[in-house]
C-alpha cells in the first residue's frame, strides 16, 4: 500500500518545519518532521489503524487518524493507496479541522 501526501498536507508539514525550525532550530525541525512521516509507515499494513476523525465523518469518505506528538495525522483510504489529508495540531480549536482546503 502506497502512502500519498496530498498538496495541501505537504504544505502543512513544510510551515511546522519552518516554524520549528526558526523557534527551536533545524535538528529539532527535522526529528518533528521525520517522527511524523516515521508514523504513517503502520498504515502502509494497516490502514485501519487509526480512529474515525468524527469531524470530517459527514463527507462519508473514511477519514482517519493517527497521533504523533501534538499532530494528528489525517487521512483516507483511495484507490491508489492511503492520502493524508491534514496534519492537524491538536492544540489548535478542534473546529478548524472543518477547513475546506484540506479535503482533497
């Protein structure tokens, strides 16, 4: 099973780098990026790993999720294999999970 990043989850990812990066510096960046890549190795088996994301559960098309640190991991389950939706920041209002640009 193939992993696929959506744009809009590649974009995501990017601004936690810089913003880690600028506050805590490349090193810490860099591990807080590849712990989150690290983490969705266990869909490649399992895609049913994760928890239904409740929130996102009215467009009926399977979204999970798995947590990594403060991150949950978004995704859902296509043809071509799992896409990853949203890296959403738990500390954020659970509310702007609902964000339109994340449903790819």
């Amino acid at each position: 099973m193939k992993i696929i990043w959506s744009d809009f989850s590649s974009e995501i990812l990017v601004e936690i780098y810089k913003y880690y990066k600028l506050k805590a510096g490349s090193n810490i960046a860099n591990q807080i990026k590849s712990n989150i890549f690290n983490s969705t190795k266990q869909l490649k088996k399992n895609p049913f790993s994760g928890q239904i994301e409740v929130s996102l559960k009215q467009l009926n098309e399977g979204h999970r999720y798995i947590v990594e640190a403060n991150y949950k991991i978004v995704y859902k389950p296509v043809i071509e294999g799992i896409l990853i939706t949203d890296v959403f920041d738990t500390r954020q209002d659970p509310i702007k999970i609902n964000r339109t640009s994340n449903i790819s």
